[in-house]
C-alpha cells in the first residue's frame, strides 16, 4: 500500500508498480493535484517518473504552501491585501 498525502487529506491506495506521474493525474481531480505541485516520496523530492514500492508515502504539495497570498495580479484576495 502507498500513503497519499495531500493538503490535510491522508489515505492509503494500492500503488506500488505505478510512477508519480499517473498517480497525479488519476487523482488529480479528487484530491486537487495541481499540475506544478511539488512531489516527495518518502520525504525526498520526487520527479513524476518515480515509480512507487509497498510502504512509500507519497505527497503533493502546493507551490505556494506557506506563500502568504499566491502573487497573482488578477488574484482578487491579493489585491485585497495592497
């Protein structure tokens, strides 16, 4: 089993065998992956071609993970802030 580790969510999946890559695009959408999120297994930053074993635990974060506000011009709570 890999445990799959995104924002607070934390649940276990049979996927050993499968890389980084398809795991985040199968779960993409039920666990809000986004494309250009950061990816650690087993606490190492990882590339989407990784392939996952039994007992790896697998995270996706954020690239803006502790950003105050994401920095977008047209971000209408980051305007709020100026």
């Amino acid at each position: 089993m890999i445990t799959l580790h995104v924002g607070w969510q934390s649940k276990q999946f049979p996927l050993a065998g499968y890389s980084v890559g398809s795991v985040a695009d199968e779960f993409s959408k039920d666990f809000n992956i986004q494309a250009d999120a950061k990816v650690f297994v087993n606490g190492e930053e990882a590339d989407r071609d990784a392939i996952l074993k039994d007992g790896d635990n697998l995270e996706f974060l954020n690239p803006n993970a502790g950003v105050k506000g994401c920095g977008q011009p047209d971000c209408p709570s980051c305007q709020k802030k100026k």
